[in-house]
C-alpha cells in the first residue's frame, strides 16, 4: 500500500510555478492576481478562503480578498463581480461557495467571466471540460487528476466508481475520469444517494472516488483488495482533544480500508492540498492566457 501524499505533490507544484515565475517573460510583468469574494463569516469557509490567500502568497501570486456581510444583497454581489470582470490587473475570480440562501448561486456563477473562472464552475467551462477541450477544471478533480499523473497510476480501461454527484467534485471527476486522456480512459460509475446495491458496486472498482461528505462512510468490507481509494471528504467533527474543538475527517474509514489498497490519500494531507495547488495552476493559467505569456 502506497500513500498518496497531498503535502509532497502540492509542494512540487508550488515549487514548479515559483520558478516559473523566475523565467523571463514572466519577470517583466506583474504577478498573477486571485481575487477571492467570501460572503459571511461561516467558519470552514473563512478557513479555505485564508488557506486559499496564504497559497498564493506563497507562490508569488498577488490576492484580493472580498468580504461581504452574510445579509448584503444580491445585487451588492453583482456589482463586486462586475467590477472584478472588468478589472485588467485580476486574473482569476473566486466566488466560496455555498453563498447564503437568499442569493442565487447559478445566477452568481453565471455571471463570471469565463476568461475567468478560475473555479470552473461557469456553465461554458463545464461544457468545455465535458467536450474534453482546454478549460478551468474544478480544482479539487484537477487536483485529483493531477494526484494521479504525478505518481503514474495507470487508470486505462479501470473501472472507477465515483461515490456523490456535486457540481464540485462527483460530476466533473466522473467526467474526466471517462475522457480519451492519461489519467482517464476508465470505465465509470456515478453513484449517489439513490444508488442501489451500492457496496456490490464498490466492490467492482479498480479505483474510488468517495465525494460524499459523510465521515468513514467508505468501510473495508466495501473495498476489494488492492484498489486504489481517493478520499475527498473534509467534515469537520467535534474533537476536545483538539485546540479547534473539531478534527477534519474524510469519507473513508482509514485504518481498516487502507491495508486493502494499491494507494489510498489521507485526510488530512491527501486532496485537500491538491485542490489548492490546482487553483493555483488555474489561476497561473488563467494569468498567461490574459497577459499572453508562454508557459
Ligand atoms: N466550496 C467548496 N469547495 C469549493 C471550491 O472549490 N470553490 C469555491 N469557490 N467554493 C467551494
């Protein structure tokens, strides 16, 4: 069993842009530039958002951070998006998600400059991602995906099954796991809370992918030995032992799953690294394209 280490591989990338940023054509112009909009003060939201700064700082990338009142109008959320639209010096536009209920997330996503849209939600890089042309990828797949390339896994012709259907994580990972590309090429499975049977399913995968959001959910007698098991949950669940009161657990019961697997991630220091580290690359890429540098 191989650990697939979120801490190394998100390192290697940061380190890959850093220099990046030292080459010449890069060095003349201005850093890459994120501008992040958080909408009220929910704990594990302002938790990613300041990880999310942090990152970039640490690459050299310049970030903005937006801070609304969680009862602003929708329409005070507009205007911050427009103007980040037409903004020359900003790169990259960040809206967290979940936005609080009186605002309409589609109508918020919509709105983003594809040129953008540094978190691939926008309905044209959805369809462009779907159509296997270059786009913004959902950070945390392509963090996945970029998991995948860097330790070789072989996917080809495997059969992945993908536990939970969100515009996020299950819907875009099952996607590209399906595409003509290396990682890719697999035989996929979207299962969801109307799935039947689902352990009889798991037990058919070369590879899950278990985005569900329920803690320890994916348990050893669901797992065939030697599968590969990509963990994507991070609730947070009351821990006294801790000084933030809570601990971060993944959807996959750990210490009993792992014994069975080709590579398992962990949590934390799995694909919560990478989901950083992938938008970051977005935000790079989305910064080369605007200012017409070679990458
Ligand atoms: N909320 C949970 N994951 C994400 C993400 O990747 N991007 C944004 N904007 N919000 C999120």
């Amino acid at each position: 069993m191989e650990i697939l280490d979120g801490k190394l591989v998100s390192q290697a990338i940061k380190d890959k842009l850093k220099i990046k940023l030292s080459e010449p054509g890069h060095q003349d112009s201005r850093p890459p530039h994120l501008a992040a909009i958080l909408v009220g003060n929910d704990g594990a939201s302002e938790t990613y958002v300041a990880s999310k700064i942090k990152n970039c700082a640490e690459v050299g990338f310049k970030s903005s951070l937006i801070r609304l009142e969680a009862d602003c109008t929708e329409e005070k959320l507009v205007s911050e998006i427009e103007k980040l639209n037409k903004n020359e010096d900003v790169d990259g536009i960040l809206v967290q998600l979940p936005l609080p209920k009186h605002i309409n997330e589609e109508k918020i996503i919509n709105l983003i400059n594809p040129a953008k849209d540094v978190d691939g939600f926008h309905p044209v890089s959805t369809g462009r991602m779907v159509q296997g042309l270059s786009t913004f990828i959902p950070a945390t797949p392509y963090g996945i995906m970029l998991m995948l390339e860097h330790y070789k896994i072989d996917t080809s012709g495997k059969h992945a099954v993908v536990i939970g259907r969100s515009n996020i994580v299950g819907r875009p990972i099952s996607i590209l796991l399906s595409l003509n590309t290396n990682p890719g090429n697999c035989t996929v499975t979207v299962c969801h809370s109307r799935t039947k049977n689902l352990k009889e399913i798991c037990l058919q995968a070369d590879i899950i992918v278990a985005a569900l959001g329920k803690p320890g959910f994916l348990t050893a007698d669901m797992v065939k030995e030697n599968s590969i098991v990509i963990d994507v949950g991070i609730t947070r669940v009351p821990d006294s032992n801790k000084k933030s009161g809570f601990a971060i657990k993944g959807d996959v019961d750990f210490s009993n799953v792992a014994p069975k697997c080709s590579y398992i991630t962990p949590v934390p220091g799995g694909v919560g690294l990478m989901t950083i580290a992938a938008l970051l690359m977005n935000t790079y890429n989305a910064y080369t394209q605007r200012l017409k540098i070679n990458n």
